[in-house]
C-alpha cells in the first residue's frame, strides 16, 4: 500500500506562489510525483513551473499508456490467436475472449512495465519539460529567462526512480535516519564536491540559493537520475544506482559523497528501537523547506513525531502548569500524512519563512 499527500505555502515574505506540485497514480500503476520551484520577473516563475509540471506528466502519461497500448496489441496478436490455430479453429470461431483468456491476458500485460527504462523514460520527459519552457521564455520579452527547479518521483513494484535538475531535493526517511538522495545542482554545491567548501558551510553560504542547472533557461538540460529498491535499509548510502554521467573527476567526488552518506540523524530523547520494520517515506521539497528546516526536524515531522519547537512548547506549558516536562521529539497526533506535511510547512514558516514552501510525502510499504 502506498499513501501521499502534498501542499505548498507560499511563505511569510512572498507575495505570490511560484512552486507547482502534482503526486497521483498513473493508470498504468505508477505513482508520479513532481515538484517544480519557478523563478522569474514578475509572474514568469509560476508559468514556468506550471508548464513544466504539466508537460513532464503528460509526457510520462502519454509514454506508458501508449508502450502498454502497443505491447497489448501484441501480446494479443502472439497470445490467443495463436492458441486458436494451433487448436484448428476457424476464424469464424474466434468470438470474444473468454474470461480465463482475459485473465491470462492481463497478466502477461502486467509483465510488460518492469521492462521499461523508467530512468530514461524521466530523462525524456525532462527535457520535453525544458523545451517548452524554454520555447515560452523566448515567446514575449516577460518571460525571458524564466525557469524552474524540478525534483520527479516515479514507484512501481517497490522501486523508485527519481531525477532532478536544480536544487528541490528528494529525501528518504525511515525511523531514525534520513538521507538526501538527489544531488544540487548549485554553485555552493559543486564547491563542496571539489573539497572547497564543506556542507556545513555550503548550508550557511549566502550563495547557496545560486543554481547551476535549471529547466528551461538553456536549450538542452541533462538531469541526474536514480534507483533505489524500497527494502529494510534503503536509506543507507550504498542503496541507490546513480546514473549520471560525469567526468571522471567529479565522478571521484560523488563517489566519496556517497560512501559518506548523510548521517543518521537521532535524538537522545527518542529511542524509535529497530528501524528495519518500518515504513519508507520519500520526501520531495522545494528549497523553501530546506533552506529554513534542519534535517533532523524534517526527519521528525515526516515519522509523525513533535518539532523541537512543539516540544519546547509543551516544556514550558509544562513549567506554567507543574506538570513532567518532555523535550526532543515525541510522538504526536494525528499521524496521517496531512498533519505531517502541515507540520513541515509550518516548521518552515517558524524558520523565517522567506521562500515559498512546497512538500510531498509518499509512504511506501517495503519489499517482502
């Protein structure tokens, strides 16, 4: 079973909303899941993102509709007609499929999909997305150089495939530990890969809101994508296939970044015991959560657990009423996905709240 929900805010000191999201299960099975974080004069970051929004999930729509569409018609070409002849039937005799026929037939459809290049399937659907965008930008001087960040996740059969261009991120969270799966595409962030800057300070740097890479404000775009299998440890370092192409160089650097992995992150006031048996979320965020929310306080609002700031609260309603205080993170009601992403909204928002804040979270059952 897999559940998700998304929301965006547009933040404490914007007057209008440039990110676009949209999460839902394709007809074909997939969950898809986009985010984009426009930018632009005036109103041409929330065109941007808009479009490409739309473009990238009518191109995977449209792609995998018509792959099963085409491989069904064969199938069924191979399939029951085949047993017809070899049964000596006439064609006059080949009325509808019976029901064990269909059956059989969607079976075999159902086989079909675990053969599609999802991650080049995202690669192409990038940069459709690109192309519109950038083909808007050079339509009227008001949207030139217009463009958006965009951070996609695609599950089927306990898989993920995801890519990104910019600097929204996609995280995997799982009891106590989170990591960051996708890779910036930023100015502070190619620092850190050269070992000119450390994240700590890339996190602090007043450059860090700089991209390197984006949709639609160059003609071609190249995004990173990878795969990871959904199973007990998914979130360690070692449980993902990167597929970029880079120079050997910065291969080296991204190598070295992943052995390290992102820390888990704990705190001494919650024991949540073996991790192995819960559930997976994937996260994807625009930079207005990132950017104003420590990891460990999305760690916690994702697994349904108070804020520090919630804690501290209580702490010192505690205080006021004589009541046992609690600090660090605890359980917290409701544990359904919206109160958890109102949650990581609102942490924003406690954090200065300077960028429109988007967020979705998928929770995934594991692999048997």
């Amino acid at each position: 079973m897999i559940r998700y929900f998304g929301a965006t805010d547009v933040g404490k000191k914007r007057t209008n909303n440039q990110d676009a999201f949209n999460v839902r299960a394709l007809s074909t099975g997939e969950i898809l899941a986009v985010l984009c974080d426009g930018m632009g004069g005036a109103n041409a970051g929330n065109i941007a993102s808009e479009i490409a929004l739309e473009t990238f999930f009518e191109y995977i729509e449209t792609a995998l509709t018509a792959y099963g569409a085409l491989t069904a018609g064969r199938t069924s070409a191979a399939g029951p007609e085949a047993e017809r002849e070899e049964s000596g039937k006439d064609s006059d005799d080949a009325a509808a499929d019976t029901p064990s026929q269909k059956t059989d037939m969607a079976s075999r459809i159902s086989q079909i999909y675990p053969s599609v290049n999802y991650p080049a399937l995202l690669e192409s659907a990038a940069e459709e997305a690109n192309q519109a965008v950038y083909n808007r930008s050079r339509s009227a001087p008001e949207f030139e150089g217009m463009g958006t960040t965009l951070v996609a996740a695609l599950i089927r059969d306990g898989t993920l495939y995801c890519c990104n261009v910019g600097d929204s991120r996609l995280y995997l969270v799982q009891g106590d530990a989170i990591r960051q799966v996708t890779h910036d595409h930023s100015y502070v962030q190619y620092l850190v890969d050269i070992g000119r800057m450390t994240q700590e300070e890339a996190e602090q740097s007043p450059y860090k809101n700089i991209i390197t890479r984006s949709i639609g404000r160059e003609k071609n775009v190249f995004c990173d994508t990878y795969t990871v299998t959904l199973r007990a440890g998914a979130v360690a370092p070692d449980e993902f296939t990167d597929t970029r192409e880079v120079l050997p160089s910065a291969r080296a650097a991204n190598e070295r970044r992943a052995r390290s992995g992102v820390k888990s992150m704990r705190s001494s006031q919650y024991d949540d015991g073996d991790d192995a048996e819960k559930p997976i979320y994937v996260l994807l965020c625009s930079d207005g959560l990132t950017n104003y929310v420590s990891r460990d306080i999305m760690r916690g609002a994702v697994v349904g657990q108070m804020t520090l700031g919630e804690a501290e609260k209580r702490e010192d309603e505690a205080e006021e009423t004589g009541a046992p205080a609690r600090s660090g993170f605890a359980p917290a009601d409701p544990t359904d996905l919206r109160s958890r992403v109102a949650t990581l909204l609102s942490s924003a928002n406690d954090g200065g709240g300077g960028d429109n804040i988007t967020a979705i979270l998928i929770e995934c059952e594991q692999n048997e």
